[in-house]
C-alpha cells in the first residue's frame, strides 16, 4: 500500500530452522504467554523472528530494532540492537508491490530470564516508537492454569 504507515510484528519462539526450497520454519511458537514454574529461568534456546514494513514511497530513514527484557522487578536489560541504515535498497525478496519489509532473526542461546516479566521488540524511526511484539513471561502456579491460558 503506497503511504504504508510503518508496522511489523514478531514471532517467538524456541528456534528457527532454514530448510530446502527457501522454506523457513519455527519451532516451538509461543502464543499470548510463556509460563514457568520456577525462576531465573534458563532457555537453552530462544529465538525471535522480527519483521518490519514500511509503504514503498516513504523516506528510509535510518532505524533501529531493540529488543529488551523489562522484569516485573529490576532494572530493563537490552538484549539485542539491530540497525537498518538510511536509505537501505531492498533485495530480492524485501518487497512487494507497494510495500518494503526486512526480517531478523535474534537467537540467543542460551536464554537467561532472570523473572517474570516483558520481552519487547521496537523499532525505531525518526524519534518514533513502533511497537513490534511483546511476549509476557508468567510464573505458573498450577499446571491447570497453565492450560487452561493456552501456554
């Protein structure tokens, strides 16, 4: 859409994999929560797959992806910077029609979380924020809640 207001979004989940025929899969998708009996919690794997988008006939100013963990209590830790310079050409693939996508992909492995809280994603462009995902990190109390949550 010429004008695309600039959006994306992320998917979390436990790992990507990249197979034949340019397929991408991720394993292990987290849906609304992620719920752990006990905390600091240590993720073997975890990985985010970003996406970012912007109409084609906008300016490409410079822009920044951060993603971070707010715990419930403590201090924000920022846990991955990612740059898109200004004036960044797509490649094969980063557009369609009248819109200019990238994606990331963040692993981190191991993954220490040290409570329960909020892992975020943002981009950041020309002094505004772009809210891209956000995935909450709960303490389960029951094995029952947990499903009953989806998670």
């Amino acid at each position: 859409m010429r004008g695309a207001s600039p959006s994306g979004f992320v998917t979390f989940c436990d790992d990507i994999r990249y197979e034949i025929g340019n397929k991408v899969s991720y394993m292990g998708v987290y849906r609304s929560e992620l719920f752990a009996e006990n905390y600091p919690l240590l993720l073997p794997k975890f990985a985010l797959a970003i996406h970012y988008t912007q109409g084609i006939d906008l300016p490409r100013p410079a822009v920044k992806i951060r993603v971070f963990y707010e715990p419930d209590a403590g201090e924000v830790v920022e846990l991955a910077t990612l740059e898109m310079p200004e004036n960044a050409e797509p490649k094969a693939g980063e557009f369609s029609g009248d819109l200019v996508a990238a994606s990331f992909e963040v692993v981190f492995s191991p993954l220490n979380v040290p409570g329960p809280g909020l892992l975020r994603a943002r981009a950041y462009r020309e002094g505004a924020e772009i809210r891209l995902g956000s995935l909450p990190f709960r303490q389960a109390n029951r094995a029952g809640e947990q499903a009953a949550a989806g998670g």
